[in-house]
C-alpha cells in the first residue's frame, strides 16, 4: 500500500487497538513543526483531556517500507501509546497561560537559524552568530525523558509578555533550573566506562592539562543552550584556562577546545563536519560551524570572523610599525643631511658676527 493507504489504515487499526483495551481517545493526524524537523504526527488525546501526545507517522511508515509486518507495527505503537497514558503527568491547562505560574520553568535553547528559519517566524528569538536562542517551559524533566513547551509568539502574547521581558527572565532562570555542567574529556570517559575500565587503560588519573572539555546540562538534554547563559563563557573560560574554540557536538552538548595555538579552526570545522554527517541524528544537529571566544575581550563569534580579527589587528601594528619606522627615517635622513652640508670657515663667521670683514 502507498503512504496515504497505510495512514488511514494505520490510524484505524490503533482507534479499535486501543478501544479494546480499554483506552477511549481521539487520534487526529497533523503536521508537527518542531526546532530542526517537520514531521506528520498522529496525536492521541484521552477522552476529557486537552493534553495529547504526538507520534511521527512517518517513522511507522518507513517502517513498514522496510519489511516490518503491518500488524506488528500496530502492536508495538499501541503498547507504546498505552504505557504513555497510564504515565502522562497531569498540567493544570490555565496554568499554562499564567506567566507568573509558568516563568519558573523558562529554559533557553540554541537551534541552526538557517534549518529552523520558518518555524522562527512564529518564536521569540535572539540572534547568535548563525543560531538563535529560543524559549521552552520544562514541564519535567527524569530519565525517562523530558516534557517541554516551546514558546510561541501566540503563547506570549495570551500571557502579555514582550520578547524582551521573556528573554530578561530566561536570562536569569534558566541557569537556575538547567545549570551549566562542564567536564573535561577525561573525566566524562572515565563516567562512561566506569573506573574499572578506566584503571585497565590508563584513564583512572585525571590529567593536570586538560585540552578539552565537555559542556551540557545535568539531564544532557538540548544542553547546548548553556552557551546562551550570561556568564557561561567566562565561567568556562575560567575553567579551560583562557580563550577557547566551541564546536557544536548536537543540540544536547558543545565541547570546548583550549585554544594555545596548537588547535586549527579549519581541522576543527572538519571534524564537526564528519561526526555531524555520521554520528549525529538530523534532529539534533545544531551546525557544521566553529566559534572562539575570546576572554580578554570577551567576545563570542564563529572562529573565521576570530581569525580574521586577529589578521587585522597583526597588520595594524605591522602598519604602526612601519610608520614609525619611516618618521625616524625621516629624522635620520634630515641628521644626516645636515651633518653633510660644507662647514663654513670660522673666520667667517666670526666676521659677520661683528659686522666686519674678514681680511
């Protein structure tokens, strides 16, 4: 069957599903836009209720594309769906609209400006560098995953709240909530394998001289966002030791790279490239690009606009250098002309000083 068949299929064979089972909802197909993916979603919502989930009907398509039986597929969504309801937390819908309820669970992520561009026609954002900042309300957040809202200009505008204003308190809750995590690189392996592991490769002492660093926040989801915090860069530029490189690991992580002039922004950039093209899902992609910051001047910006800066400022002392150079050239060339001038006799000179005549 082609993709339309098997939607209404689809849908029909989880209404009598999850009927028989005892769940009565309503499922309604729609077109979901989210931060990096567009996607049309199947929405099931409990009778009674305004608060549904949405599933990516697309996935369940390829799915079956791909060989699963249909039956099969039907059977695990509906396992899935039921398992979801009998734990979907419960929010208060007025609340939802009440800022002042609301404004302490105001978080702050980083998305591509350029993939998300339509969808940030309709969001409240702040420009950075070739990201932007967005809003989201986090509901909860545990190990088994998170519950979110984006913030939309409708929504703010219900609540009575400017960009602005939103942005302010984002600003100051959100590294309240979602604090700044930073790691060096070998600790997290040494989390990862456990100490064990660690001990059988070498990796049970931490180096004094840490290069690299990873940056997120406590549950490591869309944790990239930390970079948008106030103070984050010159906390972590305490942390790394001075200026530093961030290269874009997903929307969940960045890692920070010191930079003592060892480390190439264009390898880097590379490297950025390759993991996001292999490892990292489409979803949580943020960019291919790499930024620098610079503590003494704190500034934040992609590595080539930090390169360039440097070239320019070389070439202005080069510039000084050079203008110096050539008054005291100048000075130089006028000593040495006098001094090369014919010396007049004495006699002469002593003569005209009494208005004589020299005999």
């Amino acid at each position: 069957m082609n993709y339309e068949e098997f939607k209404n299929e689809f849908v029909d064979a989880l209404q009598e599903r999850l009927y028989e089972s005892g769940n009565e909802v309503s499922i309604n197909v729609s077109t979901v836009e989210k931060m990096n993916e567009t996607y049309e979603a199947i929405t099931i919502t409990p009778a009674g209720s305004n608060i549904g989930m949405n599933l990516n009907l697309e996935v369940f398509a390829e799915a079956y594309e791909n060989g699963v039986p249909f039956d099969e597929i039907v059977e695990q969504v509906t396992h899935k769906v039921e398992d979801h309801l009998s734990n979907m937390p419960t929010f208060d819908v007025q609340a939802l609209t009440d800022y002042e309820q609301m404004k302490d669970k105001l978080s702050m992520e980083v998305v591509a400006s350029d993939r998300n561009a339509e969808l940030l026609t309709k969001v409240p954002h702040q420009e950075m560098e070739d990201m932007a900042v967005v809003y989201r309300f986090v509901m909860e957040s545990d190990e088994a995953g998170r519950a979110s809202i984006l913030i939309t200009n409708e929504l703010i505008d219900r609540m009575g709240v400017t960009p602005e204003q939103l942005h302010v308190d984002a600003l100051e809750n959100a590294p309240e909530i979602r604090p700044a995590v930073i790691k060096g690189m070998n600790e997290v392996m040494i989390e990862m394998m456990g100490p064990d592991a660690a001990a059988m490769f070498g990796m049970d002492e931490l180096p004094q001289d840490e290069k690299m660093f990873v940056a997120t926040v406590p549950d490591k989801v869309a944790g990239a966002g930390v970079i948008a915090y106030q103070n984050f860069m010159d906390e972590a530029a305490e942390r790394v030791g001075g200026d530093f490189f961030i290269l874009p690991s997903s929307t969940h992580e960045v890692l920070l790279v010191k930079d003592d002039g060892e480390a190439n922004f264009r390898d880097l950039k590379a490297m950025v490239e390759e993991v996001n093209a292999t490892q990292v899902r489409p979803e949580e992609k943020l960019t291919d690009n790499v930024y620098h910051y610079d503590s003494k001047e704190h500034i934040f910006e992609l590595a080539e606009k930090f390169e360039a800066r440097q070239q320019a400022k070389e070439a202005d002392i080069s510039s000084e250098k050079e203008e110096k150079g050539s008054v005291l050239g100048d000075l130089k060339a006028k000593k040495d002309e006098v001094a090369q001038q014919p010396k007049k006799d004495a006699a002469e000179k002593t003569a005209k000083s009494k208005g004589g005549e020299a005999l």
